[in-house]
C-alpha cells in the first residue's frame, strides 16, 4: 500500500519501540489535541486577539528555536514567511479609527 511517498508495510509494527510509540501518542494527545484545549480555554480568559497572536507567530518561535536546539536551517523563503506572519498579526491587531 501506498501513503504519500513511501510504502507502508503492516509487518513492521512488530518492530516499533515503546519510547517510538510513546512519541507519536505524544504528538497526537499532548501536543495537538492539548494545544486546541488551551487554545479554547485561553480564549475565555483572554482576548481572541490575543489568542490569534499566540496561534500565529508560535511556529515562528519553533522555527527560530529549532536552530539553537536541533539541527534547524533556515533560507530566504522562511525569512519572508516570518515576516508576512508578523505583517499579518501587525494588520489585524491595529486600532481602527470608527467611521462615522
């Protein structure tokens, strides 16, 4: 069977670590899905400008993180999609005078 660019083989389940399976359980219930939740519950406490913040420029710091602790690279293309992000968040947050 094929998934995306890879072929994936059913026997090779038996071979997956505990600490693998961990990770991926990790990334579905704490890291997505608990993400959402403080998403929602943030959002009863806080302003949703504050929140859509949050959302928006939190993988900007994973990016920026991600080369000071991993092995990250970074290239032209990244940079003008940090800083479109940034535009993005300076456009929606500004204060618009009332119209009359």
């Amino acid at each position: 069977m094929l998934i995306g660019s890879f072929f994936f083989v059913p026997d090779h389940f038996a071979h997956i670590s505990g600490w693998c399976v961990f990770g991926l359980v990790w990334l579905i219930l704490g890291a997505s899905v608990g993400a959402y939740f403080l998403n929602a519950w943030a959002m009863n406490r806080l302003p949703a400008t504050a929140v859509g913040v949050y959302i928006y420029v939190q993988p900007v710091f994973v990016a920026l993180l991600s080369l000071v602790v991993a092995s990250g690279s970074f290239d032209l293309r990244q940079g003008l999609c940090m800083c479109l992000i940034f535009v993005g968040v300076f456009l929606v947050t500004r204060r618009h005078p009332r119209m009359k």
